[in-house]
C-alpha cells in the first residue's frame, strides 16, 4: 500500500509541476498556447527581478523549493537507484521543461530556472540523505509521503477556493 501512495504521489507531483512550469497553473491551456513570447537567456543570475528599486530573487527562492519534493519523492520510490541517476533526471526534466517552453514559446526560457530547479532537486536529494541518518527508512517514507498528501489537500483546496472566487 506504502508503495502505490509513494508512486501515486509522486505521479501527482509531476502533473502538478508540469502544470506549474509550464502552464503556470492556468486552466485555459489554450491562452497560454497562444500567448508566443519566446524569450531565451543564457546569463546565469543575469535577470533577477527588480521590486521597488531592489533586486528580487523570489522567483529563484521559489524555484529551489518547489523541486524540494522532487529529490525527497525520487528516493521514496527509487531505493536501489544511485544517487547520480536521480540527481540526472532531475536535470533532464528541467532542461526538458525549459526546452518546451522555448519551442512552443510559453515562457521564458532561463538558465537560472534550470540551476535554481536542479538545485532543488538536489536539496531534496541530500535532505533525505541526511533525514535518514536519523530515522528509519520506514518511517521517514511515512513522514514524507503523509506530509505531500497533507500539502496536496491543502493545494487543491486553496485551488479550489481561488477558482470560485474567479467564477
């Protein structure tokens, strides 16, 4: 059972980023299609937002910490697979995320998201590494797994909310 909720979450999971990587959670999926802004940069750090008058690299924060759950998940359902695997499809689905942005021109496409992504990833990666110095497998499988179910309610009834206060 453990095992269907770990890979059913973490399918969850995928959806959800993709949807916000690529879509940026709208639900009119054509608006976004049709949108064609194609923007590239290649200059790590180059262009972090500017609030007020000060730089503003919320959007770098936010970045890292929302591919957190992406290491931790990874490890939840791939014990037997190394560490250099994991942290590779990290990679890979970052700079694949970024590659379709550019192609179908729904974003910008920025080297930064894929440094601040990947280094997310990795900062679940050794998180749990780290977490499970201290705790059995088991049971931080459990902690892991209960706290995104617990984060996915919560998601999809601020969703929800946000949704109905559009309509």
């Amino acid at each position: 059972m453990g095992k269907i909720l770990s890979r059913g979450l973490l399918a969850l999971y995928l959806v959800i980023l993709i949807w916000l990587v690529l879509f940026k959670f709208s639900f009119n999926i054509s608006s976004v299609l049709n949108y064609q802004h194609r923007s590239l940069n290649l200059i790590p750090f180059a262009a972090p937002s500017i609030v007020n008058g000060e730089i503003n690299f919320r959007e770098s924060i936010y970045n890292c910490i929302v591919f957190i759950p992406f290491g931790l998940l990874l490890n939840v359902n791939f014990k037997k697979t190394g560490f250099y695997p994991k942290f590779a499809f990290i990679l890979f689905f970052s700079l694949t995320a970024e590659f379709l942005q550019f192609v179908f021109a729904i974003g910008a496409t920025d080297i930064t998201d894929l440094i601040t992504n990947t280094a997310g990833g990795f900062l679940g990666l050794k998180l749990y590494e780290l977490s499970n110095k201290y705790m059995n497998n088991e049971k931080l499988d459990r902690v892991i797994i209960s706290v995104g179910i617990l984060l996915f309610v919560l998601f999809i009834s601020m969703d929800a909310i946000h949704f109905r206060r559009r309509f």
